[in-house]
C-alpha cells in the first residue's frame, strides 16, 4: 500500500503514503490531517470528518509491489459511522522507494529476528548456492538471489544491521544519505586484579541498557514481547509551512511507534598481558538503543584492586620484605611467590645496601632495609 495511489469510488485520486499519512482532496486532508494503517489484510483510513474507513483487498493479496500485476488490483468496505459503501482501484505506484521500506531481510533469508552473526553467514552461503545465476538462469531465481545478496549486505554490516533493527529499512536509507545520528558514549569501570593484568584473559561484565525490540513490530503478540513498553519520543525532521508557498525544516518531539525493554548484556573483556590501570576497553554499539539512532560505545576502565604483597611501578613489581639483623648479616634465601612461578631471592652485601636479587623474575625487585 505504501506510496500508491487509488481511484475512490471513481471520484478523485488518493494517495497512500509511506509516513502513514492519507493524501485526499479534501480540506479535511490538508497538511496530514488524514491518517491510514493496514493490518491483517485490512485498511483503515481515518478521514477527517468523515470517520473511519475499513476496507479490504478483493481477491489474492499480491506478494509483491508489482505495477503490472497490480492492475486492476480492487479494494472495498465501508464507513464506520453509517456504514456507507466505499471503494477504490489501484491506478500507480507512485513512490517505489516505499516498498523497499517494508521488506523483511530476516524472513527473506528464512531466519529468527534474533538470529547471530554465525546463523546469517551459514545461511546466506546455502541460499547463494541454491539461487546463484550460474545454476538457475531463469528470471525469478535472478530475482530471489538479488533478494539474498541484498539483505546479506545489510545485516552483515554491524552499523546498518542495528540501524535496520532498531528503525527498518528507512533507518538504513538515511544511513545511506548520511543524515543518521549516533547515541552518546558511556562509561564504567572494570575491576581487576594484579593477576589479570599480568597474565591477561577474559573477563565477564554485565551492564544493562534498553533495547529496541524488533519482535514487537513483526510479532507484536509474541511472548517474546511482554514486559515491552514504548520507546522514548523519537525527533524528526518535518517540514513546516511559514508563508504562502514556502516551506522550513524544522526538529519535531514525535511518538515512538517502536517498543522498548531493558535487558542484561554479557561483555566479553579481553585483557591482553601488560595492561595497565586506567586503560579502556571499547565496545562499539552496546549502549542504550534508540529506533534508527546507532547507539554509542561502552567504555570500560580498568581499576586494579591494591595487592596484598606487590606494587606496580612501570613495567616492574616492587615488594617490601622484613628481614631480621641475623639475616642482613649473614645473608639470607627466601622464596617469593608471585602470579607466574615462585623466585629464589638471595640477599648479600653490595655497595648500596644489602639488595636481594630475584632468580626467574625479571619484572620483581624486592627492597629491603638495610
């Protein structure tokens, strides 16, 4: 239904616009006053004065915006108020851009909304395979595999596979025209040991933010979905009349038509060998969600608890060790353990004070009073 435009009851020309707005040439209809939604197989249009409008397509549903098989396309119901009749034939498609808006690239490919990264690569590989150009030259697996390699380019790519679901294809086509907004950083700290930034590894974070749920405008009734609510108020670029025949762009607060829900994220932190406290870890797209908005990084930074027995100082450990008269006499061993392996530490006299040196670790010095 999207940017076509209809015969009404063989009297004037309407059009169905892709914003949802109702284009019909009444002054009722003026300035997007008139409103239309589809579900189910059925069209509501809200008109001005006149009420609601519920009408439904004669005949098969195509399956596509196709202008040749859509001739003749017919549509019929009634007004709700007095149960008047009301109908209208399709004449052009007026706006082709806005079917590409509604395409689901998930069912194209035949996957689950929440599908990963793996699924879609697996996926893609077997359906370029069965509807490749080279096996099937007919025009409909042409098509189809056009279908496939379009939508794999999409959700392949992180920026827009966020962008089309948190705002469909239309957030993905303003990303293509630059006009796309990034949310705000945020950041937190990572606590971490003197052990893990000696010998590096994994750890676990967990941070919870909002998310956009894709479910709720596909499957709405899904179980998915409770507990969702309303996104937070959307701002849009609209055009504003100021003069006769003159128009303004300006910023407009808008009602989300999207649903929201907060979850629990898992973060893998990578901690490579030799970090240092204060560094940061950053991981792209991972704060709160917003429709057709890319979301901001999260930043976390490392804060290394005080070690019971070592200080770090540049790329080596310091450690304080009492030791008793006898010892700073006679000389001494005495074994440190640290995060690697133990080190055999011998003290003896030396020009500066009795320094012990510590065997097989080259990063550990230990300090002893003289």
């Amino acid at each position: 239904m999207k940017g076509t435009e209809w015969s009404w009851n063989n009297w004037r020309n309407v059009k169905f616009q892709k914003d949802g707005t109702f284009e019909a040439p009444t002054n009722d209809c003026q300035r997007g006053q008139c409103k239309w939604s589809a579900n189910k197989g059925k069209i509501f249009v809200l008109w001005g004065q006149a009420g609601l409008h519920e009408l439904e397509i004669v005949g098969e549903v195509p399956t596509e915006q196709n202008q040749q098989k859509m001739q003749g396309m017919q549509m019929r119901g009634r007004r709700v108020s007095d149960g008047d009749r009301c109908s209208a034939v399709f004449q052009r498609v007026f706006d082709h851009e806005a079917a590409e808006l509604d395409k689901d690239l998930y069912e194209i490919l035949g996957l689950q909304e929440d599908a990963d990264e793996a699924d879609i690569k697996k996926v893609y590989r077997k359906l370029s395979i069965k509807y490749h150009p080279d096996k099937n030259p007919d025009e409909e697996s042409k098509r189809k595999f056009g279908e496939i390699r379009d939508a794999y380019e999409i959700l392949n790519d992180p920026d827009k596979k966020i962008l089309y679901d948190t705002g469909g294809m239309e957030a993905v086509k303003k990303a293509e025209k630059g006009e796309i907004e990034k949310g705000d950083d945020a950041r937190a700290n990572l606590a971490v040991s003197l052990e893990d930034l000696y010998n590096g590894g994994n750890r676990k974070a967990e941070i919870e933010r909002r998310i956009v749920c894709r479910g709720c405008r596909v499957k709405p009734d899904s179980p998915k979905c409770q507990g969702c609510h309303r996104c937070p108020n959307e701002v849009r670029l609209v055009n504003r009349q100021v003069g006769p025949g003159m128009f303004m762009q300006q910023q407009e607060e808008v009602q989300s038509q999207e649903k929201c829900k907060q979850e629990l994220a898992e973060i893998d932190a990578h901690i490579e060998k030799g970090m240092r406290d204060g560094e940061s870890l950053t991981f792209p797209r991972m704060t709160d969600q917003r429709p057709g908005m890319i979301p901001g990084s999260m930043i976390l930074t490392l804060k290394v608890a005080k070690h019971p027995e070592f200080e770090r100082r540049g790329d080596d450990l310091h450690m304080n060790m009492k030791v008793t008269l006898r010892e700073a006499l006679l000389g001494w061993t005495k074994t440190v353990r640290h995060s690697s392996s133990p080190c055999a530490c011998r003290g003896g006299r030396g020009s500066m004070g009795f320094v012990p040196s510590c065997v097989a670790a080259p990063y550990y010095l230990a300090s002893v009073p003289k």
